[in-house]
C-alpha cells in the first residue's frame, strides 16, 4: 500500500512538474507590449503590472513561484523593453534579465549651436525635467542612445562628457602647426571652420586659410561671426545688414583680428582635426565656386579675380 502510495504521489508530483514546465514554456502574452522597468525593480515589484497587461502565465504567486523553481536567479534590469506577441512567461524573465533594453536615437548634427540641441532635447517626450542650454561649443556632434525616463540633464551632460574626451584625444593628436594656444581656442576656430564649409575634403584647406590668417594678425572675416549674436546660431533667412557687419559685439570677426568671443556652434571632430592639423599652404582668401565648394587664392589680386567670377555666376543665375 506504502509502494502504491509513493508511486501515485510521484506520478502526481511529475504531472505538476510537467503542468507547470509547459506553463512556464507554452502560452505567451496575446499582444505586444512595452514595459518600462525602474531603476532598483524587481520580479516581486514589477509582477503585479506583469499580470494586468497579460504578459504572464497564472497568476503572481504562480509565475514567482515557477521563475524560484525553473528560471534564473539574475536580477532584473531597468530599462525599456519591447514584449513580442507569443512570449512565453520563461522568455519573458529571460529579457527582464539579459535582454537588450530599447535604445532611442537622437542626432545632433555637426555644427549644430547649442540652442538647438536645447530645443532638441526639449522637444523628446521620453526624457524627464528641464533641457539646460549647453556652453556653445561644448556639444560632440553624434548619435546618442536614451531610455525612456532618462533626465534631458543627464543626456546634455553624456554629450558633453563625448566632447571631452574626443577633444582630449583630438588635443594630444595635433601638429601645432595652427596659432591656437587651447582646447578652447580650437573648438573656436573649428566652429567657424563647421560653418563656412560643407565639403569634408575642404576642411582642412579652410582651417589653413584661417591660421594663415591668424599667424599674420589679419581678420578672420567670417559671416557666420557676424550672424551668431543675431540668431544665436539659427539661420539668419535674410542677407546680412551692413549695420550687422559694423557691430562690434566681441564676435564680428569684421571688427576685430583674432578669435570671436566664443565658439560659434559644436563643430563636429573632422573640423577640430583640421584645426590641430591644417592643410599648410599659403592661402589667406577664398569665395564660393558655385558648386558648394571654394577657390582659394595667395594675394588680394588672385581674390579680387575670383569674386568677379562668382558674381557673374551667380548674376547668370539670377541671384543677383
């Protein structure tokens, strides 16, 4: 009777094993679903949530149960996490615990000024509390992963730790062939480098021209200085007035030799590398070619010659 016994309880205890391994393994939520797991949650805490929304197999007790006797013991990560329709109540611990949370992008293009990353970041619905305004300049242009609930201070503060570093590496890189005595110095001069250029092969050619220009005391004569008081950085959408190219604010570069006051945007590491390494030549001019590129000259004269034809080009186009 004792032998009897023992084998209908074994029985019976293998078919609740078998019942709850096909529990934990079959089945799956009915629908896809996002979960957003907190800093410091665990199966206990999150459970309750888990349940409502349908995601796991029974009840609470039975799912914590059954991830004590056949899951893992790892803890569970924080973080957002997209469920597939069809998750089985053991695949789902397994993503709370080794799955790769969502990543959300945000890109902040080279040679974006600073109060538009402001509004960038501002603008992302996902993150948390106020969006400070950046130091200009003090942005690494880049692509930049966020999780949901992220603090919109924490993620400017994770682009600025990205410029330090990059212009540390940058710094310990360069030739010293260019007049720029700091980081600062050359952040300020690859900002305006950012500015007047949209070609990459030009960069450096454009940096050299520029250090020429500093090397012999010469303004810089850049538009993008005059611009940057106006607009802060954002498009002017208008020609620039000669009232604006006779203010003497600290950045018209058409006042004053030397750097402006401050950066003039977050130039990208390409225009920083080609400030600490400039194209050496002797340049000091340059004016547009009419294919987005430039043409560059030695004397006032080779300039003066190069104007004429951009203003017929672009009087030909009817620009002018």
């Amino acid at each position: 009777m004792r032998r009897l016994f023992a084998i209908l309880f074994g029985a019976g205890l293998l078919a609740v094993m078998l019942g709850l391994w096909l529990l934990w393994w079959g089945g799956g939520s009915a629908k896809a679903e996002t979960i957003v797991v907190e800093e410091g949650a665990t199966l206990t805490s999150l459970c309750p949530g888990l349940e409502r929304k349908g995601l796991i197999p029974g009840n609470c007790t039975t799912y914590r149960g059954m991830a004590r006797l056949l899951g893992s013991s790892d803890g569970i990560q924080a973080g957002e996490f997209e469920v597939p329709a069809g998750t089985s109540g053991a695949k789902l611990l397994d993503l709370l615990q080794h799955g790769q949370p969502v990543q959300r992008l945000i890109t902040v293009a080279e040679g974006t000024p600073s109060i538009l990353v402001q509004e960038r970041v501002a603008a992302v619905s996902y993150l948390t509390g106020d969006a400070p305004l950046p130091a200009e300049g003090s942005i690494l242009p880049d692509s930049y992963g966020y999780g949901r609930g992220e603090p919109r201070a924490a993620l400017i503060g994770r682009m600025q730790a990205a410029m330090t570093r990059e212009l540390d590496k940058l710094w310990a890189a360069r030739k010293g062939n260019c007049p720029v005595s700091s980081k600062a110095e050359a952040v300020n001069l690859a900002a305006i480098v950012e500015k007047e250029t949209g070609k990459p092969a030009e960069r450096r050619t454009v940096a050299g021209v520029y250090c020429n220009r500093l090397r012999i005391g010469m303004k810089l004569d850049a538009d993008p200085t005059v611009i940057y008081p106006v607009t802060k950085g954002k498009p002017l959408g208008r020609r620039i007035l000669l009232s604006e190219l006779k203010a003497d604010n600290g950045y018209n570069t058409y006042r004053r030799a030397g750097l402006p006051a401050g950066p003039i945007a977050n130039p990208g590491r390409d225009s920083i590398a080609a400030v600490l390494n400039p194209e050496p030549h002797q340049f000091i001019y340059f004016v547009a070619d009419g294919t987005g590129g430039h043409v560059f000259a030695r004397t006032l004269a080779e300039h003066n010659a190069n104007v004429t034809k951009w203003r017929a080009l672009r009087k030909a186009r009817g620009e002018m």
